[in-house]
C-alpha cells in the first residue's frame, strides 16, 4: 500500500460541482489500495474576496488578523471536501493547519515550516481515514497564532506533508498537463515532459515558468519528495520532478540536453551609470538595494573605460520592487558616487535549463547561433551550472523563445492545449 | 474600570460598512475606559451560504465536518472586526472558540459549554488589548475537534465569557431596541421595557419572544450574568435583565404585575382521542413521543367520562416535530389502546408574563375577562408561578394579545418601531 499526497489547488474546488469530481478523484486513488492525503487550497476566488473585504474595513493591514482572517478560505475548502468524500462512503477528516502540525515561524502572511508534527494525521490514516489538509496555513509556537505560507503556500503544504509522512509521491493537481518545455502560450509546439529533475525544475521556476512555487520545489528537493505535476481535468499521467540520486540503482533517464525554455517578463533592468571601479562599490550598491526590500536577480558589470576609471552597474529585480530601489539608490547617490540611474521596464529574460549541460559541448554556442539567426539583441547574460539566461528586449524574448525551443529539437509534432486559470 | 462583553449578531456585522460601524461603537466603549470583549457570528448570510454549499456536495452531512464549516463564518467576521478595529489605533486581537478556551462537550451542531478557560483573554486585556472571540464556537477536549453551539449559539458565547470573566455586564446588540411588552409587529403599542427580570424573560422567551434565546438567558441567569439588551442602530439604553436578588441593598424597582405579553403560532396541537383512563398511560404516550425527538410544551387531560372510562389527551410541541411524533404514535397504537389521532397546526399560544403575580390577587380573573371581552375562546391552558399561557384558534391570537396587553395598562401612547432582520 502507498501513501500518496494530493494537492489540489482554488481552480480545481471553485465551486460545487469542483469539489464533488475532486472529491471522487481522491476516492479513486483510496480505491485503487492507497492511503491518501490531501492538501487543499480556498476555493476559486474566496482568497482575493476575502483580501477585498479587509480593504473595505481597514486601510492598514494588521499582520496577524489578516492571516486569521485568510486561513478561512482553506477551512471552508478543505470542510466541503471531507463532506463530499464522507457522502460517497468513505471516512474523511479535515484538519486545519495547527491540528495537522504544521508548525512555522511567526512571520505572518510569509511564514516558513520548521516542523511538521502530523501525529492526528497518523492517527486518522491508521483508522482508515482519507486526510483532508488546510494548505497554505501554519501555527506558530511560540505565539500559539495562525500564520499563512504566503505565496505557493498550498504547494509547500502538501510537499512538507509528503517529507514528514514519507509518502511515496507528492501529485500536485494544477490546470495544465504537467510542466511543459516552454510556456505553450508562448511556444505553440511545447511539449508536455513525462520527466524532469528537481534540479531542471527549480531552475526553471526561478527562471518565470509558474506550474510550481519556487518553494514548494526546493522543500521537495532537500526533503527527497518525488513530485508529480498533473491535470485535475484528465486522468493522463503528468510530469514527475525526481531526484536522480535517488533512482533505484541502474535505473537510468535519457536526458536531452536541454529540458526546458523559460520566458520572465516580470523583471525591470537598472543601469547605474559612471561608478567609480574601485573596491567596495559593489558591495555599496547592492547592500542599498536590499534594504530597500528588493530581490535582485541578474548582475552585469561593465568593463571599466581606462580613461576615466569609471564603470556601469546592471542589475534585473522584479517590476514591482523597481521604485523603491530606485529611491533607495538616489538617497544615496553621494555615497556610492554614480553619475545617473537608468530604469527599463521594457526587458524580458529567457532561459533555457538542463542537466545535462554540464558534460554536453557546444550548448552555448548553438543557444547564441539561434539568438543571431532570428536577429535577438541581447543586452544581458547569466549562466549557472545547467542553465543560460539572457535578457533582451521585451518585444523580441518571445521570437527568441520560439527559436531557441526549434534549435534544440524540442518542438512538439502538435501544438499543445492550453487551460485557462490559476490555482494558490 | 468596567469590563463590559458585547455581542453582535450576523445582521449587525453583515458588510464592510456595518463592520466598521461596529467597530466605531467598540473603540467608543473602550474610548470611555472600559475594557472591552465582544462575542461575533457570521456576517449576514454567511452561515446560509455554507450550508448552501455543504447541501451541495454532500446530501448526507457528516456532523463534524459541518462544524468546521461553519465555525469558518465567525472566523471570518471576528478577523475583519479586528482589522477595523487596529485601523482606528486600537489594539484588537481575534480568537477562535478553542483559542478563547471555549470548551464544549462533543455533540457537534449542538454542543454545550461545559467550561470557560480564558487565558488567553486575561492576557491580551492586561495588554490594553480590545478582544474579539468568535460566536457560536468551541472545542472539545476529549476529541481535540471543533464544535458549534447550534441555534442561539453566539448569544450563549458572550454570557459564557461575561461569566468566566465576571463582566459588569453582557450588552446583546440587536436589531430591536430592546424587550418589548410585547411583538410590535403584533401589539403596535407595544413599549420598550427598561428592565426585566432574567426569570421573567426566561419565560417570556419560553413563549415564543425572539429577542433572546432562552439558553442564554438560563446561563446567565445561572451565573448571575447581567444582560443589556439594546439596539445596534441606537445609542439609546435597551433593556437590563437582571436577577433581583443580585440588586444592591436598599435598591428596589417597581414592578408592573405583567411585565410582557407573548404570542407563539410555531406550536401545533395533538390530541389522542379515547385512551383507558388507567395508571401508566400518560408515561406510555409521553414516552412514545420523547423518543419520535419531539419537545412537549403544553399538556391537558380531559376529566374521563364515567360511562367509558376513556379520556383525551392534548398536548402541544413545534410543528415542525409534528409529524414524527404522530408517526410514533401511530406505531404504539395497539399498546397505547387509543382510538383515534387529531392532529391541529392552526393554534396560536398566548402567554402572560409577570414575577408580581405570584403575590398580586385578581391577575387570572383580569386574564381571562379580557380574553371573554374581546370574543376568544380558549382550547388549553396552563400556568406556571409567573405565566399564564392559553392555546387558542391562530387566527384570533394576535387579537387576544392585544386585547390582554391593553387590559394588564401595558399599552404605550405612541406605536412601536418595528426594524427588520434577525441575527445568529
């Protein structure tokens, strides 16, 4: 008998009849002999519903009441649910985040597991019971209050479930096929992957591509949870994310050389112009744009021009946090000493991800031929161990990602179906 | 320094507006140096909504699960009160049922309180802290689940902490002005009562007044709780229910001989025709009918006729437990030995209300002369130390309570507002 996990997120339980054909998919899984546990996010819109509510109440936000106020969402979702599976004829028990043992830190609204202590859970499987989890809610110790995960916070539910039971896969239930090698509403000719590392995976969502929460993955990796990305609309198999290390021993997976192309058009570039090239000011910079909350991602620096001792700083961070790192940089225009700041919202970066980089020859010599051969200027580059990223124009890195997806053989022989909607 | 415990139903929290409003009249009683703790239910509609949902997945209704749902209304009120709340520079901090130490024994969708631990509470009102506890709501040790309080829960709520934390007093906000002589919608010139004896009101909600729901008042009269009933549209005074031997010495008020004049048209009549008038029979049909779940108000036996030795029984129970009690009956037929069934759901009951009848002479007379006066006759009757109750036809109960409320002086000179809405 396996213990499967199963996540499923708003769009899959927006309304009735969602939760009556999710609730009999976790009964079919109980049927085929397995112990199943289930993660579930609020329903459809109830979260942004409920987030439009505080705003009519309060013009500031208070941390703790907001999480309080939030974690509802999830204790109506996962409720209905345990109703429906119960009226089928099966046990069913829902548990809110503090009864399943999700403990966190007490960062409300962004809070982090530091342990799982599922002992009701336990309990409940060994009576027979299906599980029915609150995703995205936590409790803090210390505090004795609910916290929320924040964002992809469902996701991490289910995978910290998985680690602490041990299940042997973790299905998260999404609205598309599984993760694809390109985003199929950029690349038609995207193929669905049966197969990908947690590795490929998290670089590919650090990369722009949204089927899985940057978080969820990296718990999954450093907890050894396989992960199964899936369609709550088809019984077709999804995409496995695994952890080579862990195959059973001589159980090999043919890997292309590249898995997957991700396209982000969420970043903003920064230039800071006429720096002088001296130690230390980098080092000014970026401590500036921390404090400013800002997550920077890429960072280029120029050579500096010989004459005059002065260089250029680039950096990307995400649209959103552009403002405030400008201001913080201006403040401290004196200190760090640059001649101006450019900001370019009009930027997109493409990537593209695979394992096998490492030992293949030539990747990037055939990723730059496709840039030049379909007439992408680029204005950044980034590489890490097994993947290539580069920024161009916003209006061209969809061009770029066609390309580049045609160059490494990975078009499909159809053009693939997309789904409409998001889950939290 | 007064501790003060208010509690608001659904029809006063039932949007952002209304919320705000009510937060306003929290902060203005904290403002006048009172700590503050308020008891909330689900806004408007809400619990409606979720058993509109649950009906949907599921059409059996597993007990426990419900209870989750539902407790997610107030949770969802009680964290936006709050938020409204710190928004105008209070501090505010929301608790669930458990959090608030509410503990209840495990009948789910009807529990009863069987203790009150407010650590919690204490702790965040020695903070300075405003506290807002979720109606309706609470938790069962023995099986560590969430469990509701059922109909008239939230009321039951804010009496249960006014006693653990032995409040001032327990000020129920409404949507009437407070307890009337009698249903304006009824009686127009019905008054407003400034104060009422818990005993009184506990018979008068026993009669069919829905200001207050007879458990709470039996909780706090028990518990020597104070209740301020009054309009949450109003900052005029309600109505105090007190317990007169709880008055401070000396202090004395000046009892009218009726105090209030109910009206009940949820009841319906049975009548079991032609029974042996022998020993053991009462508890036979009695018996028979607690088992069907049917609640019994009102009882008459007829004196038997000496030729038969048969008499009748009549009693009175809700109508909507009518048809199983009747069913019941119909089963034990043979061992009961009646003849025949008569079943009456067009009564009403009219009941009067005051604790100085039991030492004024001349009440029952003055009763039933209004009643003859005003042509209504009368198929039951039954009395306790400080009620007079009669079953009539329903069609002329309203004209018999305005009849009676006119003789007993109870009339006011001008007619009553009557709002509209009701509360959980």
């Amino acid at each position: 008998m396996s213990l499967i996990v199963q996540k499923f997120g708003g769009s899959s339980v927006a309304d009735a009849e969602s939760i009556k054909r999710v609730a009999k998919r976790i009964v079919d899984t109980r049927k085929a002999g397995n112990d199943v546990v289930v993660a579930v996010s609020a329903m459809g819109d109830t979260t942004d519903d409920l987030l439009d509510l505080a705003a009519a109440v309060a013009p500031i936000q208070a941390p703790r009441e907001l999480d309080m106020l939030l974690s509802a969402g999830e204790r109506i979702s996962m409720a209905l649910l345990a109703l429906a599976i119960k009226s089928m004829g099966y046990e069913a028990r829902s548990y809110t985040g503090s009864q399943a043992g999700m403990i966190t830190d007490a960062v409300h609204g962004a809070a982090r597991i530091v342990d799982v202590t599922p002992v009701r859970l336990r309990e409940a499987l060994d009576d027979g019971a299906i599980v029915i989890v609150a995703g995205f809610q936590g409790f803090n110790r210390d505090t004795r209050d609910i916290t929320t995960l924040g964002r992809g916070g469902s996701d991490t539910t289910a995978v910290a479930l998985a680690a602490a039971l041990q299940a042997d896969v973790c299905e998260i239930y999404t609205d598309v096929d599984g993760v694809f090698t390109s985003d199929p509403r950029v690349v038609a000719k995207a193929r669905k992957l049966d197969r990908i590392t947690s590795e490929e995976m998290l670089e590919l969502a650090g990369s722009g591509a949204k089927v899985l929460h940057i978080r969820a993955v990296e718990y999954a990796r450093r907890h050894g949870v396989t992960l199964h990305v899936r369609s709550s609309f088809t019984p077709d198999e999804g995409t496995i994310v695994y952890d080579p290390a862990r195959l059973p021993e001589g159980e090999t997976v043919e890997e292309s050389v590249i898995t997957g192309v991700a396209v982000d058009l969420s970043e903003a570039k920064i230039t800071i112009v006429g720096v002088p090239d001296v130690p230390g000011v980098a080092a000014n910079v970026f401590t500036t744009v921390a404090k400013s909350g800002a997550n920077v991602d890429m960072i280029v620096q120029n050579v500096s021009a010989a004459a005059t001792g002065l260089t250029d700083i680039s950096f990307t961070l995400p649209k959103s946090e552009g403002q405030a790192a400008l201001s913080a940089l201006q403040r401290e225009q004196e200190a760090i000493r640059f001649q101006s700041l450019q900001y370019d919202d009009q930027i997109g970066k493409l990537s593209v991800v695979g394992a096998a980089m490492r030992s293949a020859t030539g990747v990037s010599a055939k990723f730059f031929e496709a840039l030049f051969a379909a007439g992408i200027n680029i204005e950044m580059i980034t590489t890490s161990e097994i993947r290539i990223s580069v920024v161009t124009h916003a209006d061209s890195v969809n061009d770029a990602a066609r390309a580049v997806h045609a160059a490494f053989g990975l078009d499909g022989d159809t053009d693939a179906v997309v789904h409409a909607g998001t889950g939290r």
